[in-house]
C-alpha cells in the first residue's frame, strides 16, 4: 500500500519548482526592464543633466561625478556613480559617512541636488551594468555595511541594490532624526535607524514583486512633493511601522 506522504512531498517539490520558476522569470523580466528604462532614462534626461554638469563645473571644488566603493549584491562590492554634492575629502571629515540636517560638508549647489534626488540621477549607469536596478537596498559604504549584525549582512544584499527602495522611502528624513538625536549621529545610526532599516530590507525581500516595485518607485516621486505624506503606509500596511519620529519642523 502506497504511502500518504509520496503524494504530499511529490506535491510540495512541485510546488517549490514553481515558485523558483517564478522568481526566475521576475529576475529576467526585471532585469529586462533595467537595460530598457535606463538606457532610456539616460537619453530622456540628457537636457537635464548638461547644465547640471556646468553648474557642478563653474561652482564648489568643481567636481561633477563622485564615484565610491559600495556593497552590492551578495556583498560584493562594486563603484557608484552620482552628482559630486560634498567636498571631495567628505568621508573624511565631520562624521565620515553619516550626513546631518545642515551638513557644512555639502556644497550649495550639491544642498538642492540631495533635496530632489537628482544626485542620484547618474546611477543609471549602474544599473545598465547591473551593479544596481530602479528598486532594491540602497548600496552602503562598507563602513556602514559593517554596522549590521552578522545575521543581518546575509540578508540585506540576497537582491540586486536599488536607485530607490523602501528603506529610502520611510528614511527620508534620516538626516533630520540624526540631527535631532541626543545620542552621537554613529550611535543613532547604529542603535535606531540600522536595525528598523533591515528590517524593511527584509520585508521588501519577503514582499517583492511588480507591483511592490511600482509602488516604491511611485511613493519615491510621490515623497519629493509629499514629504510629510503618511501615504506608504496606507499601500503596504504590513510593513514595520516606526516607533519614533522627529520633531515637527
């Protein structure tokens, strides 16, 4: 007589088989649409970025692009491309790879660049090289990388680093809760906002799909003119919610 458990494991490889199958076809059709949108992206914005580089040229120390070790996926570590925002000896100076609200590390042009995220604009390039994609964890320095538990390093990068991502999304005041923090900005950064950060990373990982990366690339738009909307959290009401907030400004 045949035994009940044949059929139930039969049925459970069959049913992991399809779940590879389909985060396979996610990854190439994801990737597909990486190349497509950044290569369209890139010419599209090419009126934008040509005055951005004189700008960057004629003013500050006259950097245009600042290029830096990041971590990447499966912790490899690749080069970053973005608009030059700070003085070029940044990571060394102030509190290294932590930014505060008011940073006399960045330049004044580079203040209005970080504000609407066009400095992040040139990281279209590595996701046509697919170092990064439009959405994923954000790509720490290595120094911030480190911060994580070790549980947490293996986790974070299991997906391709993002130009947007979650954890931007519900950060983006990170420079102002750091500012506002009675603890050192490196303790802040570690004890409050690293560990609620992995925490969406893993969420994101749990939860990604097409739509979830709509949705993240719609709220990052959607924040730049909203930034004291609540709204992501009414389309994804099963993300970890904060448990602190700075103060109203």
């Amino acid at each position: 007589m045949a035994s009940p458990v044949a059929p139930a494991c039969r049925q459970g490889r069959s049913n992991l088989s399809s779940f590879r199958t389909l985060v396979n076809m996610y990854k190439h059709i994801k990737r597909f649409f990486d190349i497509l949108f950044s290569l369209l992206a890139i010419v599209l914005l090419l009126p934008v970025f040509i005055p951005i580089i004189i700008l960057l040229l004629l003013t500050g120390e006259h950097e245009v692009f600042y290029r830096q070790d990041r971590v990447g996926y499966k912790n490899r570590i690749f080069r970053i491309w973005k608009f030059a925002t700070m003085l070029k000896n940044s990571p060394n100076m102030g509190h290294g790879d932590v930014t505060m609200r008011g940073d006399t590390r960045i330049t004044s042009v580079g203040k209005f660049l970080r504000q609407s995220k066009i400095n992040e604009l040139p990281q279209l390039i590595n996701i046509l090289t697919g170092d990064m994609s439009f959405v994923g964890p954000r790509p720490l320095m290595k120094v911030g990388f480190d911060r994580y538990s070790y549980e947490m390093k293996e986790k974070v990068y299991k997906v391709i680093p993002g130009l947007t991502g979650i954890g931007s999304i519900v950060f983006r005041d990170e420079e102002l809760i750091i500012t506002q923090s009675n603890l050192p900005p490196h303790e802040t950064y570690r004890t409050i906002i690293l560990p609620y950060k992995g925490a969406l990373e893993v969420w994101y990982q749990q939860h990604r799909s097409f739509y979830t990366d709509f949705m993240i690339m719609f709220l990052t738009a959607w924040y730049v003119v909203f930034p004291k909307s609540n709204l992501v959290y009414k389309i994804f009401p099963s993300l970890p919610k904060r448990q602190f907030e700075p103060a109203v400004q």
